[in-house]
C-alpha cells in the first residue's frame, strides 16, 4: 500500500435549498458557522476517507447524493464549511472538460493553454504536444479554431489534454458517457494504462460495468452520508439492494 | 522530468505509459500563480487580437476618440479655461489610464461569470480571476503610451522630470483597480444588479474625476474633497509627466492610503465570499 494521497477528514458542505432564497450580506460574511440556517441542507457531512497512492476508487449513490461533491471538493474546485480535505500531489480532473477551452483560439493555442492551466510547464507541453494531438485525431485540424470543431472533437481534444497530465491522481466524473465506441474503448485503454502506471482514480459513474471494470475499493454516498466504504462488489451490492438493481 | 529520459529511443506505445511520478519538482504556490496569471493574460489579449481585425488599434481608438471629441468640444466650441496646453495632450494623459480603470472595474464585474466553467472545473488560484483582468487592461494601457508620446510630439508639448513619477502612478492604480475588483467580482456572483450599478457609477466617476479637467482647475473647498477620490491624486501623476503643476501631493498622498486600504478590504471581502462563489457558480 501506498501513502496517503487524499485525506478527507470530518467534510462537510451546504448548499442553498433553492435559488430564491433571501440574501444578506450578513449571511455572506458569516463565514463558516456551522449551523445549517432554514433554507440549507447538507450535501455532504461528516465523510472521513483515506486513499492511498494506486487504489482505485469507484464512488456510488444516487442522483444528488454528493457524489460529483465529494469530487469537487477533492479537486479543489469547491472548498468545505467543515472539516478538511487534504489532498497531497497534483490532480488531473476529468470534470466538465471541455471547461477551459476557449471558442476564438485554435486547437495548438488551446492544447497550450489548457495543458498550462492544469500545470503543466511549456517544456512539458511541447514534449507531450504529438502525443496529445494523435491520440484526439486530431492531427489535420491544430490551427483550426476551437468553435469550428464538432463536439466529439471537443471531447476527445479535451480528454486527450487532461489524460496526459503528470498528475499522480486522476478524477474522472462521469465523461465517459461521451462519444463514439472506437474513442470509448481508447479512453478506457487510457486509464487502463494510468492505472497500471500507479496513478490513483476516483471515479464517478452510475455505470456498474465502468465501476467494477478500473475500481477495486466503493464509496456509498446516500443522504449525503458516507453510508459504505469497502471493496467495490460489496458496495455496489449494497447500493442495488436499497435501491433495486437494474439488472 | 520522468519522461523526458527515455521518450528518445523508446517505441511510442511504450512512452504513452506514463509513470506516476513522485520525482517531479513541487511548484511553489508563487510560481503557480505567476504561470497561470500569464496564461490567462495572454489567453485574453490573444483572443482580443486574433478575433479583430483592427487588434491593437481598437484598445487605442476608443480613448482617442473620447480626446477628440472634448478636444473639439473645448477648444473649438466652447472657450476653455481649464486643463493645460497643449489640451489634447492634457486629455489623452486622463483619458487612457481612464480607460484601464473603466475596462478593469466594468470587466471585473463578469470576472467569474465569463469564465465559470473554468472555475467549476479546474483548480486555481481563485484571485487570478481578478488579478488577469488589472493585468491585460494595464498592458493594453502600457501599450497605448506612445500615442500620447506622438501628440506631444506633434503638439510640442515638453516632457519633464515629472515623468519619474510614471511607474508610481501605474502601481498606485493597479493596487486600486485589483482592490476594487477583488470586492466587485464576488459581490455581482450574489447580486447581480450590482454589474448595472458599477456602470453607472462608472460613467459618474468619469465627470467626477480630473481627467477633462485638472484638479487646480476646482475651486478651492472642492479640491479637498475631490482628493478622496483617489483616482485625482493617481491621475495628476500621469500628467506630471507633461505637466508637473498638475501634481498635488496632499491628492497623491491620500490616493496612495486609499489605494492600500482599498486592496487590504478587497482582499478580505475575496476570503470571505470566495466559498460561496464558488458553489454559486
């Protein structure tokens, strides 16, 4: 076993129960009071996880049930109103990404910026540049403006980028779902090798074939409670016997 | 670097086995934050110039023909009894770091908004959303200097000693302009009537700073109190340059107390709210 890389320790985090609610600059500034106030309901409370370098960790729950939460917060994209999230080394997070690809650029200036953003130094970049660029089959299209791609170009020109970040743990929350089989299958080979290269996956999916196919460890979230952390069979049937299986 | 070392001679399908790699050199938060700053900064002024035709010409056309206009308006129509000559020197001195301030301060107020999928997805230094836009408006404005420098020449205005006092003023206001920008681009996440009233305040600001006119040009009770808006002190700097009677230190002195207040406020209200934007984005 490997060392800690992601330490979740007492998280917690509220969001508003609806859009409308009233706002005060009071409620703004009252930083990080830990009562939920009437309009608030926990997403997510008291999860305690430790993850070690290499596991690979499949999260299960229902709609809602602060998966892409637990996500965000190990991504570093949301932050806790209660306790911590450690995470120890860089992130590679597969989530919402095509976010930081920009309309009016071509796909070179995009591969660069994106690559940069997540942390990458130019050297790097430019080693990885082909490398990027072959794998999203995209090789005739680098100076063609971002906006002029179909949107399974996006796709796989995104995943492409962050799957080749020299992160030591990949997030990966539910982008598989997108594009074509021949680019699917590629894209599972990616994280196939990632893993075996020792990264650490966390990994959202309500697709239990996906799950028990890269994971070996499940985290059950239900009611915004950490309800089951075990090996991945358990969890999953854990999950079907609450909420009756699909298959 | 792990692959740098054996990404020679290796066959590819081995060398798109990338290791996790415990080797690579931790990033200071600094140099993080300097990397990303850069890359938005030029990821906006790339997108500027790549998308129009004109480039560099628009960020100068504007506060051009703002001079123009009041050039005409006030030499032409009107008898003028304020600024300095040459008077579109004077102008343009006002009106270009003006339009750093108005493209900043306006721009700010959809810092988070423009880029929220950006946000959502990817972990950054969060006051780089601010900091970007003080950044590429202010090389915009850098790169606007050498018209003021051709209608000096043309209009033979003399530059002094005052001119030292440049790289104070640039730092004053950038300090002002990231201090305003890091409350603004919290608060519109919540309020967004806030982005109207910005522009409104904005196009006051503009009549209610010294930039058709010069701060000697007030009467005597109103130039104290037009101090307090610090954007007197940090504009007769500016002008300092052509026109060193312009300069007011009690102006420049309260400009630079509140540009340092502003910044420590607007840094504290960023802390504050950052956590709700976050999940409000």
């Amino acid at each position: 076993m490997g060392d800690v890389v992601i330490r979740v320790e007492g998280a917690g985090i509220r969001f508003r129960r609806n859009r409308r609610g009233r706002r005060s600059f009071k409620d703004l500034f009252a930083g990080s009071n830990r009562r939920a106030r009437p309009n608030e309901f926990w997403a997510l409370r008291g999860v305690d996880v430790e993850v070690r370098a290499g596991e690979a960790i499949g999260v299960v729950g229902r709609n809602g049930q602060g998966k892409s939460t637990l996500l965000k917060l190990v991504a570093g994209v949301m932050l806790p109103d209660e306790g911590r999230v450690d995470v120890i080394g860089g992130v590679a997070p597969l989530i919402e990404i095509t976010g930081g690809f920009v309309d009016d650029l071509t796909v070179r200036e995009n591969v660069h910026l994106t690559a940069g953003l997540h942390g990458m130094t130019r050297a790097e970049i430019d080693e990885r540049y082909d490398e990027i660029i072959d794998f999203a089959e995209l090789r005739e299209s680098v100076d063609t403006p971002y906006k002029h791609l179909s949107s399974g170009m996006k796709v796989r020109l995104a995943f492409s980028v962050i799957s080749r970040l020299e992160e030591p743990i990949l997030l990966v929350d539910e982008v598989l779902a997108v594009g074509d089989k021949a680019f699917r299958d590629k894209c599972y080979q990616r994280i196939d090798e990632l893993l075996a290269g020792g990264r650490t996956l966390f990994f959202v999916s309500h697709n239990e074939r996906d799950l028990t196919r890269f994971c070996t460890r499940g985290l059950y979230l239900d009611k915004g409670l950490l309800q089951l952390d075990g090996p991945i069979e358990g969890v999953l049937a854990a999950y079907n016997r609450d909420y009756g299986s699909p298959s | 670097m792990p692959l740098s070392a054996d990404a020679g001679g290796m066959p590819l399908a081995l060398c798109t086995v990338t290791l996790a790699s415990p080797s690579r050199p931790p990033r200071t938060p600094a140099r993080v934050y300097r990397q990303t700053l850069w890359l938005l900064t030029s990821r906006d002024l790339r997108v500027r110039y790549s998308t129009s035709f004109l480039g560099y010409v628009w960020s100068v056309l504007d506060p051009l023909v703002m001079a123009v206009i009041y050039w005409f308006v006030f030499t032409q129509i009107v008898d003028r009894s304020i600024g300095a000559d040459p008077y579109i020197v004077f102008l343009l001195a006002g009106l270009l770091p003006w339009t750093w301030f108005n493209g900043a301060i306006g721009d700010s107020t959809r810092a988070f908004i423009k880029d929220a999928k950006l946000v959502r997805s990817t972990r950054l230094p969060r006051s780089v959303w601010v900091a970007r836009i003080v950044l590429s408006k202010g090389i915009e404005f850098v790169l606007a200097i050498p018209v003021v420098i051709a209608f000096a020449v043309i209009y033979g205005a003399e530059p002094t000693w005052g001119v030292l006092w440049l790289p104070l003023a640039i730092l004053l206001q950038a300090t002002l302009i990231l201090g305003l920008g890091l409350m603004i681009a919290p608060l519109v996440v919540f309020f967004r009537d806030l982005e109207r009233a910005v522009k409104l305040v904005l196009r006051f600001l503009f009549y209610a700073s010294p930039i058709i006119y010069g701060l000697t040009d007030l009467p005597d009770g109103l130039e104290a109190w037009m101090a307090f808006n610090p954007l007197s002190g940090i504009f007769s700097l500016y002008r300092a340059s052509f026109f060193p009677d312009q300069v007011e230190p009690f102006a420049v002195v309260v400009a630079a107390i509140m540009s340092l207040v502003i910044l420590g406020a607007g840094i504290l209200v960023f802390r504050r709210m950052v956590r709700a934007v976050l999940k409000e984005i």
